[in-house]
C-alpha cells in the first residue's frame, strides 16, 4: 500500500538541533572512529 500525500496536513522536517538534538551522538561517533584508528578527536574543534 503505498501512502498518499492527500491524507497529511504537514510535513515535519527536524532541521538537526530543532525537534531533536543529535549533536551528542555525532560527537561520540566522532570520538570512536577516531579511537579506532588511533587519533585523538578534540570535540570543542567539531563543535566549533
């Protein structure tokens, strides 16, 4: 079944940071890729 557009009102589109604050996951990311490959991630730089 595939949805139609006709039966919604709105459309809600979270620009990052607006309904949900996904900074924290990025930076723990960030933070463990680095690890892995044997860097140091300096968050206040990313957040910068």
């Amino acid at each position: 079944m595939e949805p139609k557009l006709e039966q919604y009102q709105a459309i809600i589109f979270d620009m990052d940071g607006t309904l949900i604050d996904t900074m924290p996951t990025h930076v723990s990311a960030w933070e463990q890729t680095a690890e892995e490959f044997g860097f140091d991630f300096d968050a206040s730089c990313y957040i910068a």
